[in-house]
C-alpha cells in the first residue's frame, strides 16, 4: 500500500503520527451526549449547527443529531437532504436497499430479507459497514436515523476506527502492518438459492483512500472468516476482539430515540437484541443511507486538521 509520507498513517512516519496522536487523544469525548448537535432544521442546517457537527466529526468520525421538531424527522427525504449539507451524494444501492437506495431498517419476517440480522430483532456484532464489497466500492460514510425505537433494547455501541489504530499501534505497530495487508481478511462468496450473488472478498482491514484518510473495514462474525494464517494477524484479531468485548471509556455507548440520527464515516458500530411492541410503542423503524463517499471536510491531512 502506497502512503502519503507526510500522512500519520505512514507506518515510517513516526513524527506525524505521534503529533497527530496528541492531537487525537486530547480533549477527546467521554460520552455519547458530547457527540450530539440538537438541529431545528435538520433540512437546511445552520452554520452554527454545521460547524458544531463539523467540530465533534474531525475529533471522532461520528456525529449524533437531534432533531428539536417532531414533525421534521418522520419524511424518508430527511436523510438524503442532511447528507448532502455534509457532501455525500453517491449512495450504495445495496442487496436489500428500497428502490430509493435508502433502507428501511425494520422486522421483517420473510421474502429477500430472510437470514438477515438487521432485518431481524438479534444483535449485531461489532463490523462496519460494505465489509463485503470491493475495493472501488467501500463504505465512507453512513447515515442511520431513526424514525421509531423499540419498546426495549436496540442500543448502540459506536468505536471511532482510528483510535482503535491508535491503540493498536501504540500495543505493537506490527499489528497494524498485518491488519494493513492485502490478504488480511476473506470474506466468502454470498450465494441465495444456490446461485452466488457475490464473488468472495479479499483485502485489508485498514487502508488509505487517496486522500490519505484511514477507512477500516472489519466484522467480528466467526462464520466462515478467513483470516490470513500469521502471528502477527492472529494477534492483531484477539486485540480488536478484547478491545471491543471490553468496558474502554473509547466506546461510546448510545440509544438512539426518534428524531435521533448518526452521522459518520464508517465506524465500528454494534446493536443490542432488541423486542417491539407494535401496540403500544409501534414498530421499530431506522433509515440507513451507505454512501461511497467520505463526509466532507474531516479529511486527517487537510490543512489546519
């Protein structure tokens, strides 16, 4: 992998990374509610709402937004309008993505869906998101908003992907070399109904886009995962799994309640087991949006980042 050498991300560079690291860590947030931006207009932001957004995005890769006026969440157009105030314009037209590219994240009990998770009420392990997709067509950024929570559970579990590089840099910089290369991680072919839908995907968990900004794709799923057979990345996949099976005060730890939205670049990210009560609470209904793209203005080596 070709680095910028100036980037903190270039494993030659120490003085970059340890100048970047320092700024990383200081003043970084200790809960969930330091991410949040309450927006009175989640159409048509202010620049006081952008840059507050902005702000908590270069910090930690993730925003939480809050819309103030019920009536403003409910329409499916919300997210697509917010994405583009930040940028992103090319949507990922996934397998189970509603005709708009946009999915509704909800129960659903047969068809397509089936054999899903996040059409399902189970927990989802810890991964980002397109971990399967190939190298032209990763994940940059994400919306998730929720329209209507569950009557119980569902929480999320959210880890800014490049601390956990710090951390894992700082433990053993071999780690991070194994987890940087382009065999470190298969995912299988995806077959329905015998036929094979997806090619298998092979490639690094960490990697630099051209603008020298880290993306790390990764799932903690065991079933038929194969991670390439050396010490070094055998090392490096126990500490990510005891880092996010762990209580570090790097986790952020979040319910989102209606009128809530995430706003990210891809982080690491979890969801509890969740249980609807469609007669007394409604069923629970979360819109994600994948987009190819990064969201705009929280490049790492952008002057004055």
């Amino acid at each position: 992998m070709q680095q910028q050498a100036d980037s903190p991300f270039n494993m030659l560079n120490d003085r970059a990374y340890q100048q970047w690291r320092s700024a990383k860590l200081k003043d970084y947030p200790s809960s969930s509610e330091d991410l949040v931006t309450e927006l009175e207009d989640p159409y048509a932001l202010t620049k006081h709402e952008q840059r507050n957004m902005l702000l908590v995005l270069n910090k930690t890769n993730m925003a939480i937004y809050r819309c103030m006026k019920p009536e403003s969440y409910l329409e499916k157009r919300l997210v697509s309008r917010l994405g583009q105030q930040f940028g992103l314009q090319r949507l990922d037209n996934n397998l189970c993505a509603d005709e708009d590219s946009i999915t509704s994240l909800t129960v659903v009990e047969g068809g397509r869906h089936k054999g899903y998770i996040p059409y399902s009420n189970r927990p989802l392990n810890w991964h980002t998101d397109g971990y399967y997709n190939t190298g032209s067509d990763q994940i940059r950024g994400i919306i998730l908003h929720c329209v209507q929570d569950a009557a119980s559970g569902g929480d999320n579990a959210l880890l800014d992907h490049e601390m956990v590089y710090l951390l894992m840099r700082d433990a053993s910089p071999a780690m991070v070399e194994a987890m940087m290369a382009e065999d470190a991680m298969t995912i299988p072919a995806n077959t329905e109904g015998g036929e094979e839908i997806r090619d298998a995907q092979t490639g690094p968990v960490f990697s630099l886009d051209v603008s020298g900004n880290l993306h790390m794709r990764y799932t903690a799923r065991k079933r038929n995962i194969i991670w390439k057979d050396d010490a070094a990345t055998r090392e490096a996949v126990k500490f990510l799994e005891e880092l996010m099976g762990s209580d570090s005060a790097h986790i952020f730890r979040h319910h989102l309640q209606p009128g809530e939205g995430l706003l990210c670049n891809n982080v690491l990210h979890t969801r509890t087991r969740f249980e609807d009560d469609e007669a007394a609470h409604g069923k629970r209904l979360l819109y994600r949006a994948r987009y190819f793209d990064r969201i705009a203005n929280t490049d790492v080596c952008r002057e004055g980042n």
